[in-house]
C-alpha cells in the first residue's frame, strides 16, 4: 500500500518526551504523527476500507507503524466473534465459508475474512489470491476478504494471522472467519486463535480421519463433512464418534457433526445453528474468558519469545553468527556456553 499523505517517518519514535498518549504506548514528538495515526484508526473504524487495507498490509509487513497502530486498536478488538476453519486440501472450505458469508451477510451481519493461502516460491504472493469463489462479494462492503501466504511471514505466521483479526475486530466487523489450508503445525497454531474452531473433513480421504494431524482433532468443536453426498459419509461419521468416545472434553462439550453439501447450500443453517449452539454453551460459567485467558498464555508467550529474540539478533549484528558458528563446528567453543553468554548479555 502507498504511503498517506504526511506519512509516518521511522525515527519519528520517541522513548521519552513530554507530549504523552499512554492509549498508543510510545509516545510521539510529533503531534502531526499522532493526528495522522488517531485519523487513520478514526478512518478505519467507521469503515474505510483504503484504511483498513493499508492498516493490515503494516501489520503484515511489521512495518514501524504496525506497533503503535495495533496499541491504539487493540482497545476497540473483542468484540468480534472469530471462527476458525480448516481441515484438508480439497475438502471445500472456501465454497463453506463463502456459503456462511452469505447466511451472515443476509442475516445483517458484517464480516472480515481472512484466507491463508499456500505461497508460490516464485512470487513469494499467495497462489489462491483473491480466492475466484468469493469475486461478487468484493463489491460489498459488509465483507472484507484478505489473503495471506503462508511461509516467509515475519513474526510468524500464526502472530500475524492473530493482529490481521485483530485490525478486522477492531473495524467493527461482527465476525472474522479464518480459513487455513492444509492441517499442520501452523493451521494448529492460527485456528487456536478461533473462539470457535471448524474441522472440515471430506468422505473418501483414504483412511479418513486417521489422516488428520491428532491436533486438529482435539481442537475441533465443530466438526462438518461437506460434500455429504458422497459414498463414505457415514463412515467418516462413525470414525469422529469413535474418537470422540475416547475422550471427554473439559468443558463437557461434545462437538456436534453437522453433514454438509455446500457447493448445493445444504446444511448451512445447521451449521450457523451448530456454532450458536456453541456460543451458548461458552457464557455457561465464563467459558469463553477462560479460553480466551488459555489463548493470551500462549500468544504472550510467543510474542515475548519473538521480542526477545528479535533483541538478540540486532545485538549479535552483521557477521557475529557466522564467527559463533564457525567457532562452535572447529570444536573451539561448545554451544551450551556460548549460549549461555549470549542470553545473559541480552538481559541486561
């Protein structure tokens, strides 16, 4: 995105300073940088989508604007239900959440939608792009839909996926749905952000469920089989119930399976049925404020272990890893100790 008028200088930042606004964190030297910033989140929460688009592309690229932006929105965020949905290649999310989109949409809701794509190793851009299912939404306005790529992602990818849904909560969309394709570690990571998480499967996966990474499963409180027309539907019922008898959950939720033919529109009302159902279930004894607590423990972890290390690298510099390593394969030094070294040096 293009830079706005005034723009943000980089050095503008100031640690002390006797203009404060303790809501953006830092504070700025320059009243013209924090107008800019205060007009641009105004912009952006009354629906501007040029703001709103340029808000998620600092954030993406972690640009110096991105931190205090993200400190003055984060405030206005946790309004929004998020829903998280994955599952295998194949298995129609994009037709499914297309399909809710438009049950939402009808229902007067507004949405944001972010597609995380594979990435092409040529262009580094996300390969599904602007996703050729969802084209008629892009003339709405009460759907935003963003696509991003999976590998190369500074700060991780799951960070980024959680402060992009934290720009579209805090834009006043009444849900973010986050779509993940494939079922690793990674789409493990971003659907935990979900206050509710949809496992797509699909009949006729081969052995099924057993291909679904063991994480996917447990985090799941919604299962769907799209494409329930098919051969095999059944079986792919009776393997979830299966699994499902093994465990019990903590908070006694027994996900519903909810049979699906979305390319057909059949079984969504069951399905936004499903995930209501779900939301109720979280008010019963502040269920929702104790996942959403077990969800900061893990991202505070990982954002302090981002920062930390990020503070590590600008220290050690140019050529400084290089030397440690070449030192620690000649034998000359052991690692543990240098190591060591290293994070005492950064703690102080």
């Amino acid at each position: 995105m293009g830079h706005h008028p005034g723009g943000f200088e980089r050095n503008g930042l100031r640690s002390r300073c006797p203009l404060r606004f303790p809501s953006l964190g830092p504070c700025f030297t320059l009243r013209g940088l924090h107008d800019d910033l205060q007009s641009w989140m105004e912009r952006l929460r009354s629906g501007d989508s040029r703001a709103l688009a340029r808000a998620i592309s600092a954030v993406e690229n972690r640009t110096a604007e991105s931190s205090p932006l993200l400190k003055g929105l984060f405030p206005h965020s946790g309004k929004a239900r998020i829903l998280g949905l994955t599952g295998p290649p194949g298995a129609g999310k994009s037709t499914l959440v297309d399909q809710l989109a438009r049950y939402y949409r009808r229902a007067g809701k507004t949405l944001g939608i972010i597609a995380v794509d594979p990435t092409s190793p040529y262009t580094g851009g996300a390969i599904l792009g602007d996703r050729i299912r969802m084209q008629e939404h892009y003339a709405d306005p009460g759907i935003y839909i963003r696509s991003m790529a999976t590998r190369g992602s500074l700060g991780g990818l799951a960070r980024t996926t959680a402060d992009v849904a934290t720009v579209l909560d805090a834009s006043g969309r009444d849900l973010v749905l986050i779509e993940t394709v494939g079922v690793g570690q990674d789409e493990v990571d971003i659907v935990r952000l979900a206050d509710i998480t949809i496992v797509i499967l699909v009949p006729g996966m081969g052995d099924d469920v057993q291909t679904i990474k063991a994480g996917i499963m447990e985090i799941a409180d919604i299962f769907v089989i799209n494409k329930s027309d098919r051969d095999g539907a059944e079986r792919v019922e009776r393997e979830i119930l299966a699994l499902q008898s093994l465990a019990t959950r903590a908070d006694h939720w027994t996900p519903p399976i909810v049979k699906t033919v979305a390319s057909a529109s059949e079984g969504i009302e069951e399905l936004v049925t499903a995930i209501a159902d779900y939301e109720s279930h979280l008010q019963k004894g502040n269920l929702a404020l104790k996942r959403n607590i077990q969800n900061w423990r893990e991202r505070l972890v990982e954002m302090l272990r981002d920062a930390m290390l990020e503070k590590a690298r600008a220290e050690l510099g140019n050529g400084r890893v290089e030397q440690y390593a070449a030192q620690v394969a000649e034998h000359k030094r052991d690692p543990y100790s240098l190591v060591e070294e290293l994070v005492g040096k950064a703690g102080k």
